[in-house]
C-alpha cells in the first residue's frame, strides 16, 4: 500500500522532472544571474588583491601612501589576462572617468621598469585622493548597492552616504516616471474603450456578441508584429492617417503621430485592449440579465441603475483587466521600441540599451530588477483577486 | 457450500480515519450472481473496486480461485468490469473497444475477429461494429460494453450500476438479458446496485450493506421476506415498523405488546422477555376483514386512499400507528375515514433487530 | 431607448473598426508594385512576395524560423506533455492554482528582463549565437502554454476509461499510449500549435540570445522596421496573417472533434 504510493509518486516526480529541471536552469537561473550582475562587484577584489589589503587603512582624503602606491603597482603587473584587465578599467572608469587613458598608461609604465612604484612620477593625476577613492570602493567589497542606487538616480558620498546624483547626470527617475505615466495612460485608454465595448458585448447575444469577440480576439492572435508594423505604417507623415486627413482638408501639414508618445499609446491600446476587454465581459456575463430591469422595476432611472448595480459588480472584472493590462504595459518593449521617439524611451528600451548597446550588465540587471519586482507585486495583487473571485464561487 | 471462488478475509478500507468499508468477510461461489446492494456511500463500490484492482484493501486478504489478488494490478486480474457510464473509449470503435482486451492477450487476428463478431452478435449488435460510441443509445452503448467486459471470458464479471443510467423500459429489458447471460454462460457476477428491485429480480443471493458492513447476505426471498435489521426491512422493499416489547418467545414465535396494551403474535428468534423489538409486515400482507385464526387482528380509521392504478394504498391509523396497507383492487375501495377491521398471519410479521 | 441603441452601435461599430482596420490596411500594400508604403498604389504587383523568398536576408529568417519554431514545438511539446502527466496524477495536491502560477510566470515576467538574464547566462555555456540557444529561450515562453492546453485535456478525461483499459488487461504504459494519449491529443496538438506560433512571433529574447545566424523573420522583420522599412514588411505580414487564420482553423477543427465526442 505504501510503496504503491510512493511509486505514483516517484512515476509523477520523473515525468515533472524534466520540465522543472528545464525552467530552473533556463528560467530562474538567468533571473538569478542578472540580479547577482545588478549587485555583485567582483574585478576589483580580483584584480587587484595586494592594493585591496592595503588600501583598506586609507581613509579616503589624505594624499596616497608609497605603500599604496607599490601594491597597486604590483598588482597591474600581475595582471596577464587583458579581459580582467580591461574589466577593472571599465568599472573605474564608471565611477570616475579619465581612468580610460589613465590605466593603460600606468600599466605600460610599470610592466617596463619593475622598479617603477611612485605612481605619482608617472601620472600626475595618481597624486589625486579622487583617483584612489574609486579603487577603494571597488576593492572593499564583492558586492555593491551602486547599481541598485544608480537606477533610482542615487549614489554614495565618498563618507558612504546615500545622496542624490548631480543633476543632468542620471536619466533613470525620470525613464521610470515615464514608464508608469505611458502605462497609465494606456490603461486609462483601455479602460474608456474597454469598458463600453465590453458591456455592450454583453448586452447582445448570437451572431452580434460573436462579431464584437472576434472583433477583439483576432488581433489578439495576430502577430504582435504585424500589429506593430500596421501601426507603423498607418502613423507615417505620408501614412494613411495623415494622407486621409490631409485628402479631406483637415490639416495642412501631417500630424506627429509616429516616434512620439501619442503614436505609441495608440498603438499600445490597439494591442492591450484585449487584455481589458476580455476580463471585463467575463464578469459582465456572470451577472443575471434581469438585474437592470430589477432595478428599473424598484424605481431606479438607467443611468442610476448603471451606476449603483452594473458597476459595482463588474469592478473585479475592471481592476483585473486595469491591472493586466498596466503589468504588461510596464514591461513592454516591441512597440515602444518601433514606434517610440528616442528622446521618450520607457525602461525596457533603457535596459536592452545597457545590455546590448553599452555591455552594463549591472545597470540593465539593476533597473530589470526594478521592473522584475513590480511586475512580480502586480501579478500578485492580480493572483489574490482573481483568487478571492474563485473562492467565491 | 463449495469451496469458495472469490473471499474477503477481514477486508478493511479506509481513507483517512473514515472507514469505507469495515472487516468485511464474504464468499461468492463459481457462477453465482450476487447483488451489493445499499444506499451510496456504503461501501459497494469501493469493494467492487477492491476485487478490480483499482482500490488496494487497508487490511486484510482478498482471493479469487484459491489465489491471493490484493497486490495484483488491474491489468492482470482478467475480471470483466461493465462501468456506470460504460466508459467506452471514445477514439475507438465498437469493433475496437471489443476488440481492445483480445488486442491485449495478443490473439491472433483471424480469432479475435470470430470472437468480437460473436461477443457483438450476442448482444445484437453485429451491424453497428464500425460505429463510434457516441454514434450509439444509451443502450447500444450499455450492450458494447458488456460485450467487451464477456469477450475475454473472464473468470468473474464485475458491474457497477450498469444500468443506472437508462430508462425504466430498457432498464427491466436489460435486466432480463444480463440474467440469460448469466445462465447461458455460467458466470459469476457480482452486481452493485442502489435499486432494491433489480437486486430482487436479477440475484442469486444479494448483500444488503450499511456503514461498511453487511446487514444481511442471503437470498432475495429470504431478504425480503424475512429481514433481520430494521435498516434491511426498511431498504428493500416498503414495510411497516411497529414496535413493542417481548411479552414471551420460544419455538420461532413471539407474543409482544404494544403501548396500546393489545398483543401481537409474530415470527422472531428466542429473546428474553421485555426486550424492545421492532415488528416489520410488508404492506401486501395485510389483509382487511377478520381472517380465521391464527391472526393478528387489528382495527383503525382509513386516513387516505391513494390510486396506483394495478392496486390502491390505504393509509391507517391502528392503535397508535400509521400503517400502510396494499389492497387488491378486487376488494371494494373502503372511503377515508371509514372504519374497518384488518389481519395479517404470525408467519408474515417479523421481529427485527432494532 | 432608441438613442442608446444607435449610441451602442456606434460606438461598437467604431471600436471594431480601431481593432480591425489597421490589420486589414497593411494587407493591399503588400502587392504594391512601388518601394514605398504609401497609399494609393499606383500599381499592384507580386514583387515584395518574391523578394520574401529570393532576398537572402528574407529566406533565410524564413528558414531559421522554421528551424527554430520545429525544434520549440518538439521541446515544449514533449516537456510540457510529461509534465501535465506528472501533474495531473497529484493536481489536488499540488492545486491548480499553484501550478497555473508557477508554470505562467514565465509569460509574466517582462522578456527584456529575462533577455538579460538569458544573454548573461547562455554566454558563460557557449549558447549565445546557437540555434540550440534560440531554441531553449523560445521553449522557456512557449511550455506554459503545452502544459496548460494538455493538462486541462487530461482532467477532462473520465478516469474510469483508463481502469476500464486495465481491467481489459492493458499494461499502465499501454493504458497510456492506447486511451490517455490519443485522449489527450487535441490539447497536445493545441499546445504544440501555441508553441510553435509562440516561437514564430517572438523577437525580444531572440534580440538578446541569437546570432546573425539565428535571426528569425520576425527579428528581421523588427529590424527592418527600424532601420529601412520596405513593402517586403507587409508581405511577411501577410504571411503572418494568413498564418493565423490558417492556426484558427486548425484549433477550432481539433477543438470540434474533441467535442464531438
């Protein structure tokens, strides 16, 4: 009886077993990797351990010690492989710039003479507290907060304490700040158009109901590509849109419509609004049909009736669908990518930009953790109430 | 009695505390058929599904053929199993679902065409092999899956309500058929069943169960016509409860007093004086007028006279109890509220254990 | 009442029109005869369609992606097939609630952010670049779907089909490849549709993972868009759509003879 038990079990366990194994490695483990990039800080310590050792009885003002100096000598001779090499300029050169050139130069210099320790005497700049603060910092420790902070616009004072960065130098407040407005905004649209569309769904039935779903769902299985491209196209200067106007003498010169935020909550309602429709008339339909002529027959005038019975019972249906609806739209790339203007970029275009245009993986990792934990939170809050609407049930 | 075929020994089974079926023993012999029959929820079910394999006993031994079988898996018990719903397999068609246990035991095709044409001729159905299940009646579909569960010739045949979902008509032709496979075929079948009639009609012997455990296990007469417990009484059949105390017993026959004061002689074991006993008398046993003795005889008021069509029922009141009486339509209706006079023989009232 | 109604109809009549209309515009122009994508034609000819197949950037996205989409649906079908098997046996004690959350997040979390994760992981085991990388992204996304589709195929099967098939003297792995899984086949078929469409539309992980080897019709399409777009866009388009017609119908065919059951 109990092996038989756990027999079933073990039989379950090795059919699962591959797909777990799968998404554990090719889903959680990149997640992983890229919050482990957005916080982990490991060159300095690598690549320079002498200096690491010595530089921590520094106290960040007072000019740099000779022993200093002769550690960090040391170290940049022991450097052989030029990948860390050139890792450990890039992450000085984040924190202060001028190491570019700085490094590469000290390093030829101390390779070619062995006794060459007074760092000073080769670059002047090496005399500079501000130079070296930057090697602390990226020696103390194996991770960092810098990139977490960096995403909200912050930074540490050389005393290590939180501060604002200086104004003009950080563009990521206000990237998410526009994200969450753009996403906003599209679920606000979705909610204008969602909701009639969805009661008068739901209020007709056959061949009419039919037509109004298809309506919604087709696009729903076109390619999201070629939504985006039929979006692209028809939002040109010589579009259809702006030609059509312009044929019936409404406007002189074509509206803006493409490369701009207008053009992009256009096309983004076009894509989510299924995702609010969908929810809405599921719920709408759950409700009794003679509901609204009840309330009629107890005295209540339409509009009234609309708002104090119809409303109020497919609120679930509207904050599920507002909900999906903002979650995707936060993460959004595609669209926004195609039809957004390069100055009005939302988070995604921003973090693809630091993966694959500046190789920062900790700023992309930073700011996707930052979208990865409000997705996650929306989805939750999604999850108990649809939860709570099955429960009920 | 032969040596048993099938025997539970001590067979329990229980899901969490809740016990389903408790230390049940029984024995079925070679070609009997026998009934299970108790309301849902009493334990049927779970023991056909304990002799199919597709339960495993908490405890104890089940044996089919001197066999010990409780660890064997399903797949290699060979028993017939006709399903509620019939569960034919819906991809398939009737020749295939037929055809699937002979697949099974690798039978050579030439023979298990001759077989499954047989198996569907059988039941009448040898037009409808290509067809699909759901191309079928409820009662084409019922016959396909008996002759699935007949074509391997099982050594038993297990059915779970099979004929629960037909209607009356076809329900009692069923009946008639499954009885003429039975004796054609000299198979055993264990047959679960909530309908108290079918039982009657079909069974060599029928279990009555309640809570887990068999009532009683015997012949459809014997269930009837002399149940032991109150609850077998009341399942099979309608009857009438009225109870009293042991006045004196002995030799198979008991006298008992009511709380009216008035004594009644009934058909009982040995109990000691003054036990509370309940009397059962089914209702086409009471006869109106005053038959010769020995009689019990009683007098009350007709409450209702309810129309049957083949026969009417009357409602009375005697002595403090509601009686319900089964009157031939032959004998003039009596009007409600009439009073009149009724017997019934000591050999048809029964002492039941309360 | 009446001014609700045309109220009703208008407003409906122009949400199906925002919904419809810029799907059914971008087909015409794909047998626009000029390099622009301009309304009015000024004439219609078969150009772009050719240029689909002859341009070599064009074939061969249209080969990767159906390299990429066969090799998606093969994995996911067959992973997420075991897996809704496994599940379903124990689907009281797992929920299915949980699993729904456990196997959607996938779909749920942002693809730039798990393109990030997957660019800075495949890298360290050689996956960037490969075929076999693309193929493991595209699964990632695409096994929700299997598992969902199949799993809910499986529960609607009666149980007592399967013990019917044991009692008949099947094996459990007979019972399996005979009456579970000839059952289970139209969610299985819709699964591994869902997968192989999922894999033929997705371009942000393909952005982060591929190689210019790997670069699928719609990766192509996504940088055509954005660095010269060309009527060839409204042809793959129209390929697209078609597509989906031609998937609707499969779905809806093997939907019906499920029901037909």
């Amino acid at each position: 009886m109990k092996d038989d038990r756990k027999r079933s079990w073990l039989v379950s366990l090795a059919l699962v077993a591959p797909l777990v194994l799968f998404l554990v490695f090719f889903f959680a483990a990149p997640l992983y990797t890229m919050v482990s990039a957005a916080i982990s800080d490991p060159i300095g310590a690598r690549a320079l351990p002498h200096t690491s050792a010595i530089i921590e009885r520094w106290d960040g003002t007072s000019p740099p010690s000779p022993e200093m100096q002769t550690a960090f000598a040391e170290d940049l001779r022991a450097i052989d492989d030029d990948q860390l090499f050139g890792d450990l300029v890039r992450r000085l050169n984040s924190a202060k710039s001028g190491f570019r050139t700085l490094m590469p130069k000290t390093r030829n210099a101390v390779k070619a003479d062995p006794a060459a320790n007074d760092l000073v005497a080769i670059d002047e700049r090496w005399s500079d507290p501000a130079f070296w603060q930057p090697v602390k910092t990226a020696t103390a420790s194996t991770i960092t907060d810098r990139n977490l902070l960096a995403a909200v616009d912050l930074e540490r004072s050389t005393a290590g304490d939180i501060q604002e960065m200086p104004e003009g130098s950080s563009a990521n407040r206000a990237t998410l700040i526009r994200t969450f407005v753009v996403s906003l905004s599209v679920t606000l649209a979705c909610l204008l158009i969602g909701l009639p569309y969805a009661m008068i769904a739901a209020s007709v039935d056959g061949w009419k109901r039919q037509l109004l779903l298809g309506a919604v769902l087709l696009p729903l299985w076109t390619s999201l590509l070629v939504r985006t491209a039929a979006w692209f196209i028809l939002l040109q200067d010589n579009g259809l849109i702006n030609s059509s106007l312009t044929a019936l003498g409404l406007i002189n010169s074509p509206l803006p419509l493409i490369f701009n935020r207008a053009g992009v909550i256009i096309a983004m309602t076009h894509v989510l609004l299924p995702f609010m429709v969908l929810p809405i008339f599921s719920v709408l339909i759950g409700i009794p049909k003679n509901l609204m002529p009840a309330a009629a027959s107890l005295g209540a005038p339409p509009l009234r009736a609309f708002w104090n019975v119809l409303l109020p019972m497919s609120t679930r249906g509207i904050v599920s669908g507002s909900l999906l609806v903002f979650m995707s739209a936060l993460g959004y790339y595609i669209t926004p990518a195609l039809i957004g203007g390069a100055r009005d970029q939302m988070i995604s275009s921003v973090i693809a930009y630091y993966a694959t245009g500046a190789a920062n993986w900790g700023m992309a990792g930073a700011l996707g953790l930052v979208l990865l934990v409000a997705t996650l939170i929306l989805y939750t809050v999604y999850l108990r109430l649809s939860g709570e609407e099955q429960a009920k049930r | 009695m032969q040596d048993p075929f099938i025997s539970f020994e001590k067979v329990s089974k229980s899901f969490g505390t809740f016990n389903v079926v408790d230390e049940l023993y029984l024995s079925i012999s070679r070609g009997e058929f026998v009934s299970m029959l108790g309301p849902s929820g009493s334990g049927k079910t779970t023991i056909l599904m304990m002799l199919a394999g597709f339960e495993k006993p908490t405890s104890g031994k089940i044996f089919v053929g001197g066999r010990q079988v409780d660890a064997l898996p399903p797949h290699k018990r060979n028993m017939g199993v006709v399903f509620q719903n019939y569960a034919l397999f819906p991809h398939m068609s009737v020749a295939e679902n037929v055809g699937f246990p002979l697949k099974m035991r690798r039978m050579p095709r030439a023979e298990a065409d001759g077989r499954i044409k047989r198996a569907l001729d059988m039941v009448q159905l040898g037009t409808m092999s290509e067809r699909r299940p759901s191309q079928l009646s409820g009662g084409q579909q019922q016959r396909v899956a008996l002759a699935r569960a007949l074509v391997f010739e099982p050594e038993v045949v297990l059915m779970d309500e099979p004929l629960g979902a037909l209607d009356k008509k076809l329900r009692e032709q069923m009946q008639l058929d499954i009885r003429e496979l039975h004796r054609r075929l000299g198979l055993t079948i264990i047959f679960v069943t909530h309908d108290q009639g079918e039982a009657l009609t079909m069974s060599d012997r029928i279990a009555v169960f309640n809570h887990g455990k068999i009532e009683q296990i015997g012949k459809p007469s014997e269930i009837y016509d002399h149940p032991t417990t109150r609850f077998v009484a009341e399942f099979v059949g309608e009857t009438n409860l009225i109870m009293g105390t042991i006045k004196q017993s002995g030799d198979g026959r008991a006298i008992i007093q009511l709380p009216s004061g008035s004594t009644l002689e009934a058909s009982a074991p040995n109990l000691n004086a003054g036990t509370q006993v309940s009397l059962s008398i089914r209702p086409e046993r009471i006869r109106s007028g005053k038959a010769q003795a020995p009689a019990n005889i009683l007098s009350g008021t007709v409450r209702d006279v309810v129309y049957h069509g083949d026969h009417l029922q009357l409602l009375l009141d005697a002595d403090g109890h509601q009686l319900l009486v089964r009157s031939d339509r032959a004998v003039k209706a009596p009007e409600a509220g009439q009073k009149m006079d009724f017997s019934f023989a000591p050999e048809d009232c029964w002492v039941v254990a309360q | 009442m009446n001014g609700l109604n045309v109220a009703k109809v208008v407003f409906g009549a122009a949400i199906m029109f925002f919904l419809l209309a810029p799907l059914i515009a971008i087909l015409p122009l794909s047998f626009t005869d000029s390099v622009f994508l301009n309304y009015p034609i000024p004439a219609y000819s078969t150009r772009w369609f050719n240029e689909l197949v002859t341009a070599d950037v064009w074939r061969r996205s249209i080969v990767n992606s159906l390299i990429i989409g066969s090799g998606t649906t093969a994995l996911a079908t067959v992973l997420g097939t075991l897996g809704a098997l496994g599940l379903r046996n124990h689907a009281s004690f797992w929920s299915l609630s949980f699993i729904r959350t456990a196997f959607l997040l996938p779909m749920v979390v942002p693809a730039v952010v798990l393109g990030v994760g997957m660019q800075l992981m495949f890298a360290r085991y050689n996956l960037t670049n490969s075929y076999l990388g693309v193929i493991i992204a595209h699964t990632v996304l695409a096994v929700p779907f299997v598992v969902i589709n199949v799993l809910s195929v499986l529960q609607a099967i009666d149980p007592r089909l399967e013990q019917a098939a044991a009692s008949l003297g099947a094996h459990p792995v007979t019972v399996l490849a005979r009456v579970t899984l000839p059952l289970a086949l139209p969610g299985i078929i819709s699964g591994a549709v869902f997968a192989f469409a999922t894999s033929l539309d997705e371009v942000v992980l393909t952005l982060f993972v591929a190689g210019p080897n790997q670069r699928t019709l719609a990766r192509q399409m996504f940088s055509s868009i954005r660095e010269n777009i060309s009527p060839a866009i409204a042809a793959a388009a129209f390929v697209f759509i078609v597509g989906t017609i031609f998937v609707a119908l499969i779905l809806i065919l093997s939907r019906k003879s499920l029901a037909r059951r």
